[in-house]
C-alpha cells in the first residue's frame, strides 16, 4: 500500500455560526411551497433560483427536481431516476435529476442525483443528519460508461462526522490529534481502492491545520503490479495531492475572508436573498 500525506493550513469556522446558518437554510426551505409552473417559492412569496418540481409533492419522499418537465411514467407510475429528465436538455455534467428520498429537518434529508458527463453517467447520494445543527454528512457514489466495461465501472462512500471534527479543533494546540480522522472516504474500481482522510487540529493563532492522507494499492492478483507502478508515480501523486490541497485550502481562506458573518434576522434575509438570486450578494 502507498502512503501519501499532505498538511495546510486554514481559517477556522465559528460552529455558533454555521449551525445558525444551517438551521436557517432549512427553516427557509421547510416553509417553502409549490409555486406557479413547477417552481419553488419561499414564504415571501419568490421563487427559487433554479429549483422546479418535475414530479411529485414538494418535500416529500419521491419528489423529484430539474429544470425540465418529467418523462411519462411507466406502467408501475414511478420514473427512475435514472431518466428522470434525462432530456431536459440541461448542460453538461449538471444533474438531470435531483430526487428527495427523506425531508426530517430535525433528523435528517437525504437526496440523490444523476449526472451524465463526457460519456459517463455517476449517480450521488448525500444524507444529511440533523441538519438544523448538523452532526454528519454521508455521500455515496457510482459511475460507469454506459455499454462499457467492468473498467469503466467505480464506486465510493465517504463521511464528514462533523461532531468528531469539532470535537478535533476544540482541543488544546498542544494535544495530540484526533485518532480517527473525522472525515474519510473510500473509492473501489476493478483494479485499485483508495482511502482519503482529513484529520485537523488548532493551531496556535486559532486557524486550523488539516492533514491530508491518501492510501492507494490494487486488488486481488493485481497487488504486485500496484505496487510498482504507484513506485514509479509516486512523484506525480505527491506533487498533485499537494497541490489539490492547497488549492482547496486558498479558495476555503478566499471564501472566508469575504465572508462578513451576520445573525438573526439579517442571517436569514441574506439567505433568503441567496436562493432567490445566488449571483447577488456573498455577505452572510
């Protein structure tokens, strides 16, 4: 198995804030209704930007969401998600399809999506738990080309445990991190499986620094064969796991630095104002 690890350094989130945030978001989407033509409108009345229910009862298990009209159901009345709006003529790799398979706001909301890109199709689940102050986020994943091979075919889950992670940045700078790390996911293909961690710790002047680990090695009979040619791109995968966290820390520390945090009912107008037009303004 090959190891690769990487750390940055980034600015902390306030959690008072962004439970207040999350929980607003779905005070403002539990209220929202049907509107005229499909769309979803808020309490007050306006729409959301690029939201329309193609089927179904809006926020209930079922519904399903796009940007074009449902296909014809089939003979049992339900629409795969699969093709539910597989010619909605969207552009590439946008979901065609976004189902809700369970709105609990107090518990938890689960949804799924299928996107079609570059002559592969990948299908996404996310389940959110507690999500007015949310403790997880679950993802699952699986791709294939359509008509292709057992080669073309992958699959992944992975786990943000948000109670772990700030349970990880509350301890003292001088403790040691966190044994398991809070955020992890696995990848399977037919040759390979990989494992990536995220394990962070405070730092000194509050900011948190985040490990990065990426395990790699290939299957069954082909182990040996991994190993040598992870051997050889060892250089290559170092240079882009640093690379992918850096750039992934920089836009974290370029989004936080516009961020001008608010609270109450300015946090949920600003909100508000984001899904009627999330080209306005970034001030939350």
């Amino acid at each position: 198995m090959a190891r690769f690890a990487h750390t940055v350094t980034v600015a902390a989130l306030d959690r008072g804030w962004f439970e207040e945030a999350a929980g607003t978001l779905m005070d403002l989407l539990d209220a929202s209704r049907e509107g005229p033509g499909g769309s979803v409108v808020l309490a007050d009345g306006r729409p959301v930007e690029g939201l329309r229910l193609l089927k179904g009862r809006h926020l209930r298990p079922g519904a399903r969401y796009g940007e074009a009209p449902a296909e014809p159901e089939d003979a049992a009345g339900e629409v795969p998600v699969e093709h539910a709006g597989a010619e909605a003529g969207g552009s590439p790799g946008a979901p065609q399809a976004v189902v809700l398979r369970t709105w609990r706001p107090s518990h938890s909301v689960e949804v799924e999506s299928l996107v079609e890109e570059d002559d592969m199709s990948l299908k996404v689940g996310v389940r959110l738990s507690e999500p007015r102050r949310p403790r997880a986020v679950e993802l699952s994943l699986s791709g294939h080309r359509p008509g292709g091979s057992s080669l073309y075919r992958f699959s992944g889950r992975g786990k943000a445990d948000l109670a772990a992670w700030w349970a990880a940045v509350d301890r003292l700078p001088s403790a040691p991190p966190a044994a398991r790390a809070p955020v992890s996911g696995r990848a399977v293909h037919r040759l390979a499986k990989a494992r990536l961690t995220l394990t962070p710790r405070p730092a000194e002047d509050g900011s948190w620094r985040i490990t990065v680990v990426l395990s790699a090695r290939g299957r069954w009979l082909l182990r040996p064969v991994g190993a040598v040619v992870l051997f050889f791109a060892r250089g290559p995968v170092e240079r882009g796991l640093r690379e992918a966290a850096e750039s992934a820390a920089e836009e974290w520390n370029a989004a936080l630095a516009e961020l001008t945090p608010l609270h109450g009912e300015a946090l949920r107008a600003e909100i508000a104002d984001a899904l009627v037009n999330p080209d306005g303004s970034t001030t939350l």
